[in-house]
C-alpha cells in the first residue's frame, strides 16, 4: 500500500501545481483571483474568464480542455503546467468581456497572444524593410565600388599608354638625330669624293704621259 500512497501524494503535487499556475496565470492576465483550487479548464456560463490557445496550436491542445482537471492524468498536468502563458493563455470569458469596466481593462500588465503576434509581425515587416534596404544599399555600393575599380583600371591604362607614346617619341627623336648625322657625313663623304676624285684623274693622266708606249 505504501507505493500506491506515494504515487498519490506525486499526483497530487503535480495536479497542485498545475491548478496554482493556472490561477496565477488568471490573476497575471486577468487581474482576478481564482483560488487554485476552483480552477476550471471548461468554464461555466458564471466564470468570469476562459482559455485561448495560440493559433496553430489548438489541434494539440483540444484534448486537454475537453475535459475537466481532476479527469486528466498527470502527464497532463505537467503538459498543461508548461504551455500556460506560452502555448494557452487565460482570457476575459465573452459574456463577462461585454460589461467589463475600462478601469479594469486598463490594468492588463501582459500582452495578449493576438496583440504579441501583431507586434511579432510588425517587427518581422519592418526587419524584411530594414534587410531590403541593406541589400539595395549592398548593390549600390557594390556597382559603385566596380565603377570605381574600372576607372582606376582606366586610368592605369592610359597612363601606362602615355608613357609608352612617351618612349616611342624619344626613340622617333633619337632616329632622327641619327638620320641627321648619317645623312650628314654622307654629304660631306661624297663632297669630299668630289675634290678628290679630279685630283686622281690628274693623277692617273699624268702617270698616262710618263710612261712611254
């Protein structure tokens, strides 16, 4: 018997603590005590709040809020433990959110699952916003950056022509100066050939006459 009365007392523990969640969960949200013990999972047409399940999550969790607390075994317990505030959350019931005061609407210190989506949605625009600038502004640093690099590319090569037409112009000046002095001392070549080739045939006449036939 005593194994049967320890496993009671774990159960009874794990239920506690899910039923005191559940109720602090109701007092966060809500603002309204609910002791743990009058905790319900299927609210009556007199409780004051209900249970909302995060969209895309109600398939899993539907099971649990069919039935009531003390029906459920203590895995789920644990289960309903860990989703609460996360995957479900405590709400105004409809009937009692029509005549609510706005005194006690005000004091709301969480945010709903509705209001955390749409900012999650609104953060994701204005971060899809925020990486499409970058992106835009990436290209038009990168075109700028190949329009650069083009120009410098550019540049160097005009500069590296220029110094080539700089070379070419020294070697066509030194070419010239060499034409000039070639042609220049052949000009003096054949004025001296002028002088001496009368001279010779002076010469060459005169040896002519010497020499007896």
């Amino acid at each position: 018997m005593a194994p049967i009365r320890q496993s009671n007392v774990k159960r009874r523990k794990v239920s506690d603590k899910c039923r005191r969640k559940l109720s602090e969960q109701i007092q966060s949200r809500l603002r309204i005590v609910v002791k743990p013990s009058k905790v319900r999972l299927i609210p009556d047409t007199n409780d004051t709040h209900e249970w909302r399940v995060l969209p895309g999550q109600e398939e899993v969790y539907s099971s649990l809020f069919s039935k009531n607390l003390s029906e459920h075994p203590t895995s789920a317990h644990k289960k309903l433990s860990k989703g609460v505030g996360v995957i479900f959350e405590a709400a105004h019931a409809t009937n009692y959110a029509e005549n609510i005061p706005d005194a006690i609407t005000s004091l709301h210190p969480e945010i709903s699952f509705s209001a955390k989506i749409g900012q999650l949605e609104e953060e994701n625009a204005n971060l899809l916003r925020q990486l499409y600038e970058c992106r835009e502004n990436a290209v038009a640093e990168s075109e700028h950056r190949q329009a650069l690099e083009q120009r410098q590319a550019l540049e160097q090569e005009v500069h590296q022509l220029y110094g080539t037409q700089q070379r070419l112009q020294e070697q066509v000046q030194h070419y010239a100066v060499t034409a000039d002095f070639i042609k220049s001392n052949v000009s003096k070549y054949f004025q001296g050939l002028d002088k001496v080739l009368p001279m010779l045939e002076e010469l060459r006449s005169g040896l002519s006459l010497g020499i007896p036939k």
